[in-house]
C-alpha cells in the first residue's frame, strides 16, 4: 500500500472553478468552491479533526497505544461539489468507519464541541442546531451513514494501492433540508457532518525517537515529533489528482485538537499553536470516546489524563491551500521488562561469584569447630579403679550409684 506520510489529502469531486478569493496567501490553483449570494459561502468549507491517542488496558506499562481519528466538515447548502474524496495514509476498512451524529446531538454535547449553549431540535433525518440569542447561524447535522452519505473508498494511483471514504455531499444537503422541513426553522443555510476512523496509525503523524543505547536503564526519554499535514502537495504523487478523479480542495478554516497523556511535556510548537487545555467535561468525552469492545472505566482514566493541544488556522476570509502544523513532546518511558531481565542477570551473576569466593579465596562465615562425644561403661571404669586400689594397698572408691552408662 502506498503512503503519503503525515497526514490527509482531501478532494472535491464535481464542481466548477470559479474566480480566485483575494487572498493574502499564495495560492496556485483556483478555489473549489461555488459562487454564492448567501454570507457562508466565503466562510465554509471548514475542517475539523480530532486526533484521540490512549492506551487500551488500566495496565499502562503494558500496553500500547491505539489511535483513532474523528474527523468533521461544515459545508454550505448550497455547495456545488457531489462528493469529497478523503485519502489517509493506512489501511482502511468498512467497520472502521463509526457515524458520531448521536454523540454529537447530545444535550451536554453541542456545548463540550462547539463551546456555544446552543439548542439542538431532532429533526426528521437529521438535528438543528441553533443559538436562542440569535447571534449565530442555525445549522444542521447529519448522519454518516455508512454505506449512504459516507463509504469506504480504495483508489489506484500511479504510486500503489490508497485506501479513505468518499463523503457525499449531496447526500448529505438533501437529508439536512429534510431535517430542517420537518423543524419551524423550515431551512438552514449550512450542515455539519462528523465521523470516526478507527485504528489509525500513530506513524501517520507522530515520529518517535528512542535513546537505544540506554536499553538497560529502568527508563529513558523519548522524543515524539508531531508532523500532521492536510492537503501538502509536497510528497504526493504528481498525478494524485486526475488516478482520484477530483481536485484538491480549499477550505476556510483548519481546526486540529490533539489529546495525549497529560504527563508528557511540549517543549516544542509552531505559529498556529493556539492553547493547552484540560477536557472539562470528562464523563462527555469519556462517553463521546468510547469505541466498540472498550471499557468505561479504562476510558475515563485515559480522559482524565489527558490534555487537549489545539492547532487553528483561517477564519479570516481567505482560502487554506495547505495546512501543516509540527510539535515536539518529551515523554518518558519506563522498560519494566528490561529491567526485571537486567535484575535477574546481575542477581545470578552476583550469587555465582559470591559461591566462588567463600570456596576459593576466602570464607567470610567459618564453620564452628566440632566436638566429638563417646560412650563409655561406668561399672567398668569404677572396676579398674578399684583394681587399681586393691594393688597398691589403698582403700577401694566409693561406689558409684549410677546405673546404666554414659
């Protein structure tokens, strides 16, 4: 399979150029989007991508990490393309493609995503979102429905097999009218749609570095360099564009949120760095990331230890060509394993050389010398003293009053 390192690619099929945004970036190729009366046109598309790393047991010093990406889209209803193309740099599959609408459209959700106390009304096929203040535009979301609005999609390109899902737009615009008929809003003027790509490749966005030749110390520091790119044409294949079957896409704005263990230090970031910030409302994300197969518990303690890292750009009317961003995490890393085994080593090492010395040069603790005991007959030792008595003239011993020997 082939690989375009570091990040997404993103094209929009089916829609026709129109005069470039005056911008004051550089930008090669004319904009995708449509030529439009309505306000949202020079706001939209945006991107949103939600990058989740945790460790999938309570066990930390022995599991790995898993990875799963969320990715979401604001498009306006009137957009023009019939489909957006997004290609990831790993191996894909149906299942890993998980619909978030019903996460989404949760009463405490609209504000832990979108940071606004709007009113979400479940509509038919889909949900409106509106502020009671009127001080921002309604808009609906809609499912991503696999199979329907969003598909698994595998292409041949001249560089190898790529693997992603195929967004439909259309799809998506007639379910948010739908929505927004059978609601007294009646019409919205814009839709959002968020999924999730499970099992996703740490390697796609984060390089690790390891200080090897410490291998036998209990712990050692390394070195997570984050390179997460959208739409760089640096690196892809010249003709990407035409083996797709669409263009590269433009978008008004770029939101990356990044949560990793709260324990490791950014010692690095670049300009479009925005903030570092705990998840307030825990028991949402918890519930929010929860994936098939996970435990609840484990994935609280996973949120409670993480840390959101928010990267941003656009919003100020110009079109995003490329986004890249790069960061520096320092992380610490424990070897149980080694250092159980490097124990072990030095322990039976130790006890061989201590058996050595106390055999052949020295013996620290000396055995006690022993005493040998022997049993005698006391009627014959009083015998031949009294034998001895008799010969010589003198008066016999006493008796001994002992019966029995010793």
């Amino acid at each position: 399979m082939a690989k375009s390192p570091f990040g997404l690619l993103c094209f929009g099929r089916g829609s026709k150029l129109r005069a470039p945004v005056q911008s004051f970036r550089p930008v090669a190729r004319q904009p995708l989007m449509q030529v439009s009366t309505n306000s949202t046109s020079s706001k939209l598309p945006e991107l949103h991508i939600n990058i989740w790393e945790r460790e999938k047991s309570k066990y930390r010093l022995l599991t790995k990490l898993e990875a799963f990406v969320d990715i979401g889209v604001m498009l306006d209803m009137q957009e023009k393309l019939t489909s957006i193309e997004i290609l990831v740099p790993w191996l894909t599959k149906d299942e890993d493609i998980i619909d978030l609408s019903g996460q989404i459209t949760a009463l405490d959700a609209v504000y832990a995503i979108f940071n606004e106390s709007w009113t979400v009304t479940n509509g038919q096929g889909g949900w409106i979102v509106e502020d009671p203040a009127g001080k921002a535009e309604p808009f609906a979301i809609v499912a991503a429905k696999s199979g329907a609005a969003v598909r698994h999609s595998k292409y041949k390109t001249s560089d190898g097999e790529r693997f992603g899902v195929s967004v439909d737009v259309q799809h998506l615009i007639q379910q948010a009218k739908q929505a927004a008929a059978s609601t007294p809003r009646k019409s919205v003027n814009k839709l959002y749609v968020r999924f999730r790509l499970s099992n996703a490749e740490r390697g796609a966005y984060c390089v690790g570095e390891k200080d090897e030749t410490k291998w036998w110390v209990p712990s050692w520091q390394r070195t997570d360099v984050i390179d997460f790119r959208v739409n760089v044409r640096r690196g892809a294949p010249i003709n990407i564009e035409n083996d797709v079957g669409g263009q590269f896409m433009d978008f008004a704005k770029i939101q990356l949120f990044m949560m990793r263990d709260r324990n490791q230090d950014i010692v690095y970031e670049d300009k479009l760095f925005k903030a570092c910030r705990s998840l307030e409302d825990e028991e949402f994300w918890a519930r929010y990331s929860l994936n098939a197969g996970d435990k609840i518990d484990v994935v609280k303690r996973n949120v409670k230890r993480s840390m959101g890292y928010q990267w941003k750009d656009g919003g100020n009317g110009s079109q995003i060509r490329e986004f890249g961003i790069a960061a520096r995490f320092k992380v610490v890393e424990f070897g149980v394993g080694k250092y159980i085994a490097a124990a072990l080593i030095l322990g039976a090492i130790g006890n061989g050389l201590w058996e050595l010395c106390k055999e052949y040069v020295w013996d620290p603790l000396p055995a006690p010398a022993t005493t040998r005991a022997v049993c005698v007959n006391a009627e014959d030792i009083l015998n031949q003293a009294r034998q001895a008595c008799a010969s010589n003239g003198r008066k016999q011993p006493l008796p001994v009053q002992n019966k029995g020997s010793q």
